[in-house]
C-alpha cells in the first residue's frame, strides 16, 4: 500500500509539471524556486508588518538567494529600512535596492504626479 501511494505521488508531481516550474524561473531545481518563494514571501510579511515601509509600492523578487527590491520609497529612510528587512530575512544572499526616492518638490506634484 506504502508503495502505491508513493507510486501516485510521483505520477501526480510529474504529470503536473512540477519539475518543469523552476526552469521557467531561471532557478537551477525545484527546491530553489520553492526556497526563492518562500524568501519573497517572508520579506513581504516583514513589510506588511513593518509601518514604516509601504508593502504596496515595493516589489520584491528573489533570484538563487539574491532579493531584488524595486518600486518607489516616500523617503531614504524608508528606502534603507526596507533593504535591512530584506536583509534579515533567513536565507538571503544578498539584496540589490533598486527603490526609487519619491521627489518631494513642487514641480513633482504640480505635474500631474500623485502622492501616495
């Protein structure tokens, strides 16, 4: 019995193409796409629990451990507060910022440009 459910187990991974899902994503296995997920994943709790970081202007990707942070920041502070988060997520190897400050002069806003 042991062996069928194992036996179906394996004909319902590779009939989903669950082996196939990582190399879409650039990922060298399966277990590094679910390890990429779940490091996403976790910075993003972080920003939802975090007030000052805006978890709806900052997108975040996560590449063989690498955490890719891009969007806008109301502020450098902001900015850096959202890389530390990456940062102390386990398992991160390192995070590239590519956040964008918010202009905060006049001419930003009477451009048509909202503020959040």
């Amino acid at each position: 019995m042991r062996r069928l459910i194992q036996a179906v187990v394996v004909a319902v991974a590779v009939a989903s193409g669950v082996a196939g899902c990582a190399v879409t994503k650039g990922q060298e296995t399966t277990s590094q796409y679910v390890d990429d997920a779940t490091i996403t994943t976790r910075v993003k709790t972080r920003y939802a629990k975090d007030p000052t970081v805006s978890a709806m202007h900052i997108k975040v990707d996560t590449m063989k451990g690498v955490v890719n942070l891009s969007g806008t920041a109301k502020s450098e502070a902001e900015r850096a507060q959202a890389e530390k988060l990456a940062a102390s997520v386990p398992d991160v190897k390192s995070v590239q910022n590519d956040i964008k400050v918010e202009s905060t002069s006049s001419d930003a806003n009477s451009n048509g440009s909202t503020n959040r």
